[in-house]
C-alpha cells in the first residue's frame, strides 16, 4: 500500500526518507497484531498462526506485529522466542514484521530484541516495565539501552490504555532527538489519544512517526494528525484495510460508513482481556482458529448475550464493507 496522505505533515520529513527494515520494507500501513492459537492443553499452535497470518497477508495487510493482544506477558520466555521466530518465518517474506520486547528488566528486554533482530524482524517495539512505577532517568536508560542492542528501528509504545502510567512527551521527543526518526518511531495509547498524538508531533517537529494503538476506534481522527500506519486486531483486518485504503483516497463517505460499525464493536472491548476474547471469537467464526482459547486468570468472559451483540456489530460491519 502506498503511505498516507500527509495532511499535517507539513513539517515532516521527505517521504523517501520514511524508517526501511533492513529488509527494505517501509514501515507503515495496516500492521495487525495476530492472536497467539493454543492446543487443548495450551501449548503454541503454530499451525493455526501460520495460517492466520497468511491470512492476514491474503486480506491485505502491509505487515504483522507480535504484541500485547498477541498475549506476550502470559508466555514464558522460551515461549516468547518460539513465536516470534515463527512469526519471522511465516511472515518476513511477505511484509513487515515487528516484534514486542518490553519486559520487566532491561536486560531480559535486550534478549528478546535481539533476538527478534536475529531471527529477522523489521523492527521492534517496547512497552515500558507494568510492575513498577519508574522515574523518567530510569526509563530514558531502558529506551537507549535497547536501541543500543540492536540496529533495526524501535517502536515506543505508551501502552497505559492497558497497563502503567503513561510516558511524558517529552521523553518520547527526547529518544527521537537523541536517535533520529529512522530509529525511533511511536505507538501511543494515552488518554485522550488525538490530543497527546498532535501534541507529541510538534514536540518533534513534525518528525515522529506514529501508528494508531486503539484497535482502530480512533483511526479516522488520527489519520488526520499524520499517522504512518495502525495497529489493529487480527480479527477486524477486512474492514481496516478498506477503512484504510478510503482515509488515503479521501473517501469520507466511505470511512464513515466502515468506521460507525467498527468503532460501536470496538467500545465493546474495554480491557485487554475483552479484546483477547472478542477477537478470537470472531477468528473462529472467520473460519481462522479452532477454537477460542485464553490462557487465565481472565478479566473477561464472553457471556451469551455480549457475544450476540458482538456477532450482530459484526455483521454490519461487514455490510458496511460490502
């Protein structure tokens, strides 16, 4: 897909200069952070994602990220190299593929990226540590030393829509100062989201390569602060990809059209667990993953009634489309 139409990017760098992996893949568009399949018993199903992810390819997606929703924090470490590897293997030679590395020690945090970094990642991205509050010094320290472990870009993600406190801008502006917008791109989730967005764009001059974070519920009003790309879920990609493709043509009618449903079925996802049970529901009902497999304790189940109303948003969401 070609990038978007850079409607505050005045003070922006040239397009030809956007963050490449050294893959030669332009870090932007619709990059879905695929659900993690289990087995019965819980084990990785990798059968199941590498056929989720060529779905996700086969419905237009630019690229894939292993994240939060990808339920990072609930596989041990060995875990966690196991998927992202696969993820590299299923994914690398049709489009972008990044990586989460955040963990709870800095240097837990360099392993993963580099070895998301050795097994062929485009980039990786890093959530803060969530069982401690630490001071901005201690964070900067966190971001440079990652940034320093590996040469591939690195995306900060202000994940306190989900877990933390969220990051000052002015850390955020200051790694860009101090690596460079090739090195140093963004994904926050803050509250309020379009605010903190604009806000964090004229801290770096209009640098700041940003991707939606909110699952796409905020993408109409982000794309008009100058996003690069989102980050949505695995399960909603056949209407973010022609929500997408309308925001770069300047579809208006059409964008509004796919993003009413899609934000109504997206507000029904509150909390992490919320997205992880939504999602892979309608990935089974897609015909994606076998079954709807949570690894607990959960937050959320998904009673009767809010899967009916999730089934019935769905549906127009799909007509919407259509």
């Amino acid at each position: 897909m070609s990038k978007p139409s850079a409607l505050t990017s005045v003070n922006g760098p040239n397009p030809e200069s956007y963050p490449m992996s050294s893959s030669q893949h332009k870090l932007e568009g619709v990059l879905p952070v695929f659900q993690t399949p289990y087995h019965a018993d819980e084990s990785l199903d990798l059968a199941t994602l590498e056929r989720e992810i060529a779905w996700l390819f086969d419905s237009g997606a630019d690229g894939i990220v292993m994240a939060m929703v990808s339920e990072v924090l609930r596989l041990s470490s060995e875990e966690r190299e196991e998927l992202a590897q696969a993820a590299c293997q299923f994914g690398g030679s049709r489009g972008i593929v990044i990586i989460s590395v955040g963990a709870e020690s800095t240097k837990l945090a360099e392993r993963f990226a580099k070895h998301a970094e050795g097994s062929g990642a485009d980039a990786v991205m890093a959530i803060p540590p969530v069982s401690i509050g630490i001071g901005d010094d201690e964070l900067i320290t966190y971001y440079e030393r990652l940034l320093q472990a590996v040469e591939i870009p690195l995306i900060v993600q202000d994940a306190s829509g989900y877990v933390g406190k969220p990051m000052s801008i002015q850390i955020q502006a200051r790694l860009l100062a101090e690596f460079g917008h090739e090195r140093v791109l963004y994904k926050p989730e803050a509250s309020p989201i379009g605010p903190k967005l604009s806000e964090l764009r004229e801290a770096t001059g209009g640098r700041a390569r940003v991707f939606e974070g909110t699952g796409g519920i905020a993408l109409v009003d982000s794309f008009k602060r100058g996003i690069v790309g989102t980050m949505p879920g695995a399960d909603l990609i056949r209407a973010l990809v022609p929500l997408w493709l309308a925001l770069q043509a300047g579809d208006t009618a059409k964008a509004d059209r796919i993003h009413g449903p899609l934000a109504a079925l997206i507000s029904m996802q509150p909390s992490l667990d919320a997205f992880l049970a939504v999602e892979k529901h309608l990935l089974l009902r897609q015909g994606v993953f076998k079954n709807t497999l949570v690894r607990g304790p959960r937050g959320f189940r998904l009673d009767e009634e809010t899967r009916r109303e999730v089934d019935r948003l769905f549906d127009r969401l799909m007509e919407s489309v259509a």
